[in-house]
C-alpha cells in the first residue's frame, strides 16, 4: 500500500500510517515508568533514564532480552565481515516451502512391534524412519525385518547406533543392496557419532568408533550411495546435561569441525564432507530461543564452511523435541511442550523434525502416543500451512538480534574449544563439563525458585492424576555428561508422596491458618496451597475465621499436621500473625511457615516463609523431615 487517504481518495507519497502521530520511544518510556510506578516496581518520584531495562531479562548465556527492539537492534553480519547468510534455511535463499521431513522415532527393541509402528507412522503422515540400534536397543540384526515393506526409494532411513555404530551401519546399507534400491534413491543417515558417544559415555573415541572409522564409513557409504550421509552432529548429550543454547551451539559446531577435518583427511574434498554431515538440535517449548538457536546454527557452519574454503555453507538439520523439557508428571502437558517445540522448529527452518511422544519420559510410548506425535506435525504442515513461508521469523527485529546474540555466544564458546585442543580434549579435561555445569546450577535454581516454572509440576500441579503407565525403555549409556530432566527434583519428591500414601493411606499434609476472612486470605493461601502441592504435599485449611480460636479450632479438626502455615494479608499480619503462631504451636504444630516476605515479618514468631521466589525445593524438602516418612 503505497498512496491512501482516510476519505478513499488518494495522496501521492502519502501512507495510511501516516495520517496517525508517530510515538517517540521517549513517549513509549514515560508510559512504562507509569506501569512500574502503579506497581510499585519504581517509587512515585522515581524517573530511571532507560526503564524498560527493569523489564529486561537474561538468558543462560547471558544475552539480555529487551521489551522493545527497533530496527537499530538489528544486525545480523555485525563482527563477522563477508559472512553469508544462511539463517534462512539450508540455501542463502531459504528454505523450500515443500514442508519439512517428519522424522518418528522408534527406540523399542522388539523388532515385531517396531516394525509395525514403522509401517503405521508411513502409512499416516510421517516421511522417514528414525531408528534407536545397539546396546539395550533394537539389535541391528534385526533390520532386515523391521524394514520389510518400507519403500526405501521414497523414506529416508536415520539411524540413532550408540557407540558401536560399524554393525547397524553394514547391517542398513545390506538392505538396501539386498533389495536393490537404485543408489540415486537412497536417502538417510547413518548415524556414526563417536563425539556424541564420548559426551554421553565420558570414553574418548577409541576402537572401533574413532573419528577415522566414521570417516571410512563416510567415504565408502558414499561411493555407494552418493546421497546418503554417515555422519550426525548430535547436540543433544550437551542439551540434555543442562548445557546453555550457546553451548549446545558451540560444542555441536567444534564436533562438526572435528568430523570435517576426520573426512577431508580421508580424502574427501571440503564441499562433499560438507554434504555427509547432519546436525541434530534439542528443540525446546521455548519458542524463540529455539527458533533463533536453528537459524544461528546455520549462521555459525556457513562460517566454518567459509572459512574452509568451500562452494556452499549449507547445514543439514534435524530437530528433536527436547528430552529435558518432559515430564513424568502430568504427562498430557508435553503434548503443548511438543506443539510449541516442533512449532519453532518449523519457524526455524529445520529440515527435518522428531517429536517426541507425550510419555516419552515414562517408558516406551504406546500407539496412541505416537499418534499424536506424528499428527502434531500433520497439523502443522497440512493445517496450519507452517511450511509456507520463507523463514517467517525473519525481519522480527526481535529474532534478529537474538540470533546475532546467540551466534557470536556460540562462536566464543567453539572458539574456547578449539583453544583446547578441540571437542576430544575439552571434554577429556572436563572443560565442557564444567562450562555446563555453571549454566546447571543456574537453572536448577531457577526451577527451584520457581522463576523457570513446570506447568503441571511446579505450577499447577495435579495431585489426585492418574497414574499413567509404560513399559520401561532402554536405559541410555552413561557415564559421561549427566542427563537431566527439568522436573526430576520435584517429581522426586512426589515420589516422597506417594511413598508416605502406600505407607500410611494418607498423603502428607499441611495446615494452612488462614487468617481473617475469606477476601483476605485467599492470594496467599492459594499460593502456599499450590507450592507444597509442588511437592506432593496436600493442603487443609481454617476457611474464614474471626480470631486465633477460631484458627485452633479448626487446625484441632484438620488432626494437628506438624507443619502450620499462616495466611492473610499484611494488614491482618500485623495483629494477628505472632498470637496465632504462638498458639498453634501451643496446641502441636513443631513449624510454622509464614506466607510472605521474611524480611518484614521476622517477628512474626514464624520459623520459615514462604514467598515468591523463595527456594520451593529446600521448602518442600524442610518440610517433608518435619512430617518425617517418604525417604530421599
């Protein structure tokens, strides 16, 4: 729209917008320091020069994210001079809007069911086949009969081998010469992974699964098969250790670095190793950091590939649905933790998609899980048309900026490795692992305080669900990076919970002193209701009441629980919280939290409190030695 005018007639130069005044940032700045001033975030005389900055927050590499972006906040070359750009997709042009490949994956090791889910997904939306083999998995022997009836010219295979991937590897490319499919037909990717293995297991490539075999492999795989790849960048062992976006970004970037060097020493040249390598992400529930780690990710092999010399720096993805990000609690919850992951993967531009099944963390999914799964991404494509558009997070100076950020956090990160020694050595030394475990302890109290929330598990958390329950999958190898789940420490203690319930037939609980009437209490006893329920804990409370007797009366009836909690406003606070602490602990309670600030109420005679952002683990945990029963 170029020439408009408000009455229909028309206005050379003359846009729509701009018959409307345009706000200044400082216009917008006055009204945000009014928003913080209402809530008492800034005083009534306070004037801060950039406010919005108290609306800012950070991420775990440390890049602050702003309210606001302009056009100024956006450059996505900065520092990088004659970089291309391929944030876009796989071309500097973009992504094709064919729609990306939808990848299930199948961990079960009985080849009769696996087979049969294969052919169920092909048969219903999915285009690929995504295979757990090796060690506690589907044995590669096996392959043959899992892949009967799969036409192997029109679904790519991927294999997911472990450490000892020679076996599924000759075991796949068997199948395909057995049954004769044209070599310009087979499409997929082998899997060899020894850096992914070392991460995992803490064992340095050695025999048998060195970076020289998966080169070998590489190179004979392709004088058979000229599309098919041998090599996969997996990102998620650093992921699912708790690693930042940066660092999941830069140690896969340092791993696809040590390959391309491992195959151009085999004799490849740069742009057909280039081709043999696919780069494998964790997609997570948030959208835009997801959405930013793919098209930086990208951004970071266009340089290597730059800088090695070659024709193209196209990167081949494939996004998988974080592991870390689900939990076994309330489980129906990862299916919108899957939707938003598989949604930025999209918008991201991966080639290739896993989701994960909501009960991927219980077991081995059933039927109807991986339904839903596959039809998550169906919806996607064939409904909401994600496939479409070209990169559509692009021009959002808010994405923009991000994926500058997390490019050059990945890049000082790589370049951290390379300094020592590459990915082998950075992780022998335990350099990776401790970079990680830095970003670790920062989350893990960002979930404990509940700033990070788990809707379902920390937030809202159901206690009388149904119990859902699968058979157990493989274990994983171990030994190397640890592999954690977001919502282990309070699924843990509703482990306690239910520990204490299979004991005693009761759950464990708390009494919540509701002070005051009903108006007055409910912020807060809602709040203390909703934490310890975090924790398995369950709740009674006094309803309305008018005076301390009132408060014992009704904790006598609730059966004298060890653990009290006063609730109420600050203005009934203060006449009442020191009597009805002093009191229920007259009449049994052996603790008393407080709901509220610790600071402003410390005379309160309360032993501990309970507040927005207090640690709601060491809470619960406090709480369950003081009600006793449910071990660690």
């Amino acid at each position: 729209m170029t020439e408009a005018t408000v009455d229909g007639g028309t206005s050379t130069g003359s846009t729509f917008a701009s018959q409307f005044p345009q706000p200044t940032r400082e216009q917008w700045q006055s009204l945000v320091a009014g928003v913080l001033r209402k809530s008492r975030v800034i005083g009534e005389d306070d004037a801060p020069d950039r406010p919005e900055d108290l609306l800012a927050t950070t991420t775990y590499d440390g890049i602050t994210l702003a309210p606001l972006y302009t056009a100024d906040d956006a450059s996505p070359d900065a520092g990088v001079p004659g970089l291309p750009s391929y944030v876009r997709g796989a071309r500097a042009t973009g992504s094709s809007t064919e729609g990306w490949d939808v990848r299930q994956l199948h961990g079960d090791p009985d080849p009769a069911r696996t087979a049969e889910a294969v052919l169920a997904d092909l048969e219903n939306g999915v285009s690929s086949v995504y295979l757990q083999t090796g060690a506690g998995a589907l044995d590669p022997a096996e392959l043959p009969r899992v892949l009967t009836g799969v036409l192997l010219d029109l679904a790519p295979v991927v294999l997911e081998p472990g450490a000892d991937f020679a076996p599924a590897a000759d075991a796949l490319l068997a199948v395909f010469r057995d049954r004769r499919v044209p070599a310009d037909e087979v499409r997929g990717n082998l899997g060899a992974d020894p850096v992914g293995t070392h991460a995992r297991t803490g064992t340095a490539p050695g025999a048998g699964a060195d970076l020289a075999a998966a080169a070998d492999l590489a190179v004979r795989a392709h004088a058979e098969f000229p599309h098919l790849q041998a090599i996969a960048v997996d990102g998620q062992p650093f992921h699912e250790a708790g690693a930042s976006e940066g660092q999941e970004l830069g140690a896969a970037t340092a791993a696809g670095v040590a390959y391309l060097r491992a195959l151009t020493a085999a004799g490849l040249d740069v742009d057909t190793a280039l081709g043999l390598v696919e780069f494998r992400f964790a997609a997570t529930a948030d959208q835009f950091l997801t959405i930013a780690k793919l098209r930086a990710a990208r951004r970071l092999w266009a340089r290597v590939a730059q800088a090695s010399g070659a024709a193209s720096g196209a990167q081949k993805q494939h996004a998988v649905t974080s592991w870390s990000m689900t939990t076994q609690r309330d489980p129906w919850v990862n299916m919108l933790r899957t939707t938003v992951a598989a949604f930025a993967a999209g918008v991201g531009g991966a080639d290739a998609v896993t989701v994960r099944p909501f009960d991927a963390a219980l077991g081995l999914p059933d039927a109807f899980a991986r339904r839903i799964a596959r039809n998550t991404q169906s919806l996607l494509l064939e409904e909401s048309h994600l496939a479409q558009v070209i990169d559509p997070a692009g021009g959002s100076w808010y994405v923009e900026k991000l994926t500058d950020d997390l490019a050059h956090a990945a890049w000082a990160f790589f370049q951290e490795i390379e300094r020592a020694g590459g990915i082998t050595a950075a992780l022998d030394s335990g350099l990776i692992a401790d970079r990680i475990a830095e970003v670790r302890a920062a989350r893990d109290k960002a979930l404990a305080t509940r700033a990070d929330a788990i809707t379902g598990v920390s937030e809202f958390p159901n206690l009388t669900e149904e119990p859902v329950v699968r058979e157990p999958a493989p274990a994983p190898a171990g030994g190397g990076l640890p592999r954690v789940r977001y919502a282990e420490s309070y699924e843990t203690l509703r482990d306690r919970a239910d520990a204490v319930l299979a004991e005693t037939g009761a759950r464990p609980a708390v009494f919540i002193a509701t002070l005051g009437p009903i108006a007055q209490h409910t912020a807060r006893a809602q709040f203390a209701r909703n934490l310890f329920a975090a924790g398995g804990i369950d709740a009674a409370d006094a309803g309305a009441t008018a005076e301390t007797a009132d408060v014992v009366a009704a904790y006598e009836r609730a059966g004298k629980p060890k653990v009290a909690v006063l609730a109420s406003s600050d203005k009934l606070y203060a006449d009442q919280a020191a009597p009805a602490a002093a009191a229920l602990k007259a009449a049994g309670a052996e603790y008393v939290w407080l709901a509220g600030a610790a600071k402003k109420w410390a005379d309160s005679g309360a032993d501990g409190f309970v507040f927005a952002g207090c640690d709601a683990v060491a809470v619960l945990n406090r709480t369950y030695d003081l009600l006793g029963g449910g071990a660690r």
